[in-house]
C-alpha cells in the first residue's frame, strides 16, 4: 500500500535578535498572574527571540531552498507546492500566497502552488493531512514542497497570555513511498465556537473614522473567551486528538517514542508533560529560551532539531502536536 514519507525538514532564522524584555517594555504587556496562577513575564521561560525586516516570502524561499537541497530534489521534480503560513504575509490573504512566488523563484515550473493555512498554528497538520490525502489519491503527484514563512509586525510579538513570537521560515519536502520519516497519520478537530479567540481584524473591522494603522494588521485574543472557553478544555482536547489517532492506528501511548510540542511556554510545556506523565527527555523543549513560538512553524523547526540532536532516531515513533487560532487541535504520527 502506499505511504507518503519526508525526505526532509529544514527552517531558516533570521540572525537579528531581541530581548524579550525589551518586547514586554514596547508592548506594555501586563503584570499579574493568570488563571492556573501563571504569571505571564515571569513563567514564559523565553529569553530572546528573532526578529527581521525582511518581508515573509524571504523567510520562506530560504527554508524552501534549504528543503529542496537537504531532500536532493531538483525544481523540475516537485508537483505541488503548499503554503501553510497562519498570519498574514507580504499581502493580505487569501487573495494572495506566497506559493506562487516559492514557485517562480525556486523554479518549480512542474507544480501546482496553493495554500491551506487555517487553524492557526496548527496549519502544519491542516495542510499535512491535505497533502497526504491528495498525493495518495492522485497518481500525478509525487513529490511536494510545504512551506511557511512568518514575520510579526514589530509591536506585536506578545501573543499574551500564551507566548512571545519569533520570526522564521519552515519548509518540507514530502515524497510518495519514501523510506525515511513516514507519516502513519494525522488528526485534527476544530470548535468552532472558539473561531475568534485570535484574529487579525483588518482594514474590514475599521470602525468609522478610525486612523488606518499597522495595529489593524496586529493578532489579538478575546481575553475572557480565550479563559472561559480554550484554557478549561485544551489539554483535555489534546488527549482526545493524540487518542483518536492513536486508536485508528491500533496503538497506544506506550508506542510513542518522542513528542514534538510548539514552543509556546515554560509553564505551558510543564503542564503538557504533567498532564500526559511525560518525562522532560520525551518532549523537546530546549529550543524555547532563544527561540520563542515561530508560529506553524514550531513542529517543522523542533522535529529538525531533535533530529539533529539524536533526539529522534531511526525507527522511533514521533507524536507531532499543537493547537491554533480557530480552534484546532492536532497530532500528527510519524515513524522516522
């Protein structure tokens, strides 16, 4: 039966940094604890984190480059191109992806370029799931490059009360019946009551003689959605999608090898290994002080660098997970 498999996973990071004091000095983020009695400033666990001027699609043609030669793949041989970028890129979605552009100047003149980037920072499972099932039902498309490229405007890198956010690209290269990273499954589920806990409101949410300003381009949360409706069920929602992919695999818990989780938080990763009796040398979470939350892009990033670290070996079971905008919960399984 045929499976599809990665051949590899690469990022790219620009080298500017910023403290993560000075983010909560610009933005005036609050003090003060939280529910769970989390205080934001002092459990976020992240030191620095990377910044650029460069637009979005910058970021994602050098991840994408970087995919393509770590897969040994030539333009001429990739079929499709997926975008899976979650906020908005050098324009404003959906009219327009950055796939089209990855296209013309990777010269992937063979492909079919589009996007699937709902659900936040799960879009990586989203646009996984899609991608699978299309090349698994479609004979003429083997190979396919997904990508992402996120840059937050300068003022808004707090996502309060869940993280602070990096800049950076992402991109894998998917092949049909490779050997190596083979994906056994991906399961998703959405509320959609909680549809507006994050969002972007856009120049369409102007109120009347409101200034046109770049925070109409900024990500806010629904405080008291976000507390009332996500923080009660989150974990709870992460069980339930790990289990029901689990369960269609006729596999339990004791199969998964390692976990790849987004870098979100210190104190949001204790209470993931807490609550599913983790052990910190299953999950990786190293990256978090010096890196923050690269939005979708955490999964690529964390399961390229367990892999470079040993973390993830040949033959280990990968429970790849994450939430997002929209709401989504994912986990993705894969048999490196």
């Amino acid at each position: 039966m045929d499976h599809v498999g990665i051949l590899s996973e690469a990022f790219y990071l620009p080298p500017d940094k910023k403290l993560v004091a000075d983010v909560f000095r610009d933005e005036d983020v609050p003090f003060g604890t939280l529910s769970k009695n989390i205080d934001f400033q002092r459990d976020i666990g992240i030191h620095d984190i990377h910044v650029t001027d460069e637009l979005p699609s910058v970021l994602a043609i050098e991840a994408a480059r970087r995919a393509l030669d770590q897969a040994g793949v030539a333009p001429g041989e990739v079929d499709l191109v997926v975008d899976f970028t979650s906020i908005p890129e050098d324009y404003v979605g959906p009219t327009w992806s950055a796939a089209g552009l990855v296209q013309q100047e990777l010269g992937l003149d063979n492909a079919f370029a589009t996007a699937v980037n709902t659900g936040g920072c799960a879009s990586y499972h989203l646009a996984l799931k899609t991608v699978v099932s299309l090349m698994l039902a479609d004979d003429d498309v083997s190979t396919a490059l997904l990508f992402a490229g996120d840059r937050t405007p300068d003022l808004n890198k707090t996502y309060y009360p869940i993280t602070v956010a990096s800049d950076g690209g992402s991109a894998l290269v998917l092949r049909k019946n490779a050997a190596r990273a083979r994906i056994l499954g991906v399961e998703t589920i959405s509320i959609g009551r909680l549809h507006d806990v994050w969002y972007v409101p856009g120049l369409q949410n102007r109120q009347p003689n409101e200034e046109v300003t770049e925070r109409l381009l900024h990500m806010y949360a629904k405080m008291d959605k976000f507390n009332e409706g996500v923080i009660p069920i989150n974990f709870r929602m992460f069980g339930k999608v790990m289990t029901q992919l689990l369960d269609k695999l006729n596999l339990g818990f004791d199969d998964v090898d390692y976990y790849v989780y987004p870098t979100f938080s210190t104190w949001d990763q204790a209470y993931f290994m807490k609550k599913f009796g983790l052990p910190p040398e299953k999950v990786y979470t190293s990256a978090l002080k010096h890196r923050g939350h690269v939005q979708e892009s955490d999964m690529v990033i964390n399961y390229a660098e367990a892999v470079e670290q040993n973390l993830i070996r040949t033959g280990d079971k990968v429970m790849v997970v994450s939430n997002g905008a929209g709401f989504a919960w994912s986990a993705a399984l894969i048999h490196h």
